[in-house]
C-alpha cells in the first residue's frame, strides 16, 4: 500500500543514510522500522491482558467440563462419519 507520511528532515535524513549503509530501499528500511515496533511488547499493554485473563479464571471449571463433553462425542462418532 502505499501511503504518505510527514517525517521530521533529521530523522529522514538518518533514516536515509542508514538504508544506504544496509543496502536497501528506504521503504524497506521504513517497514522493517514499523514491524520491529509493532512487535515490541509495551509492559502496560500485557499488564492488561494478565489482568482481563485473571477475571476468567473461574471459567477454567467449565472450560475443561465443555472440553470433556467435546471429546466424548467424538469418540462416539464413526470416523467414516467425520467428513
């Protein structure tokens, strides 16, 4: 895709300068930039996960009750019956 973007003259230019070192496009350069910091973890973020995942900590029960009941019924059904 192909989008535009307002990027301060100095970072730019370092930019520039270091896709030139490594031999690849700035667009490269830039995308590689984008992904690495989208998989950089924030600690706020997974404090917030852990603590939505905490409050469904009662559902473990019945989560493995469901699961029970799952493979139950699939060990009654005929493997010719499966497709």
């Amino acid at each position: 895709m192909k989008t535009t973007l307002e990027i301060p003259d100095a970072i730019f230019r370092r930019a520039k300068a270091k896709a030139a070192e490594q031999n690849i496009p700035l667009r490269r350069f830039v995308s590689d930039a984008v992904a690495e910091k989208l998989e950089m973890k924030s600690p706020g973020r997974e404090k917030t996960r852990m603590a939505l995942a905490g409050k469904l900590r009662h559902l473990h029960r019945e989560t493995a009750r469901i699961s029970t009941l799952i493979e139950r019924e699939f060990e009654r059904i005929e493997p010719e019956e499966w497709t």
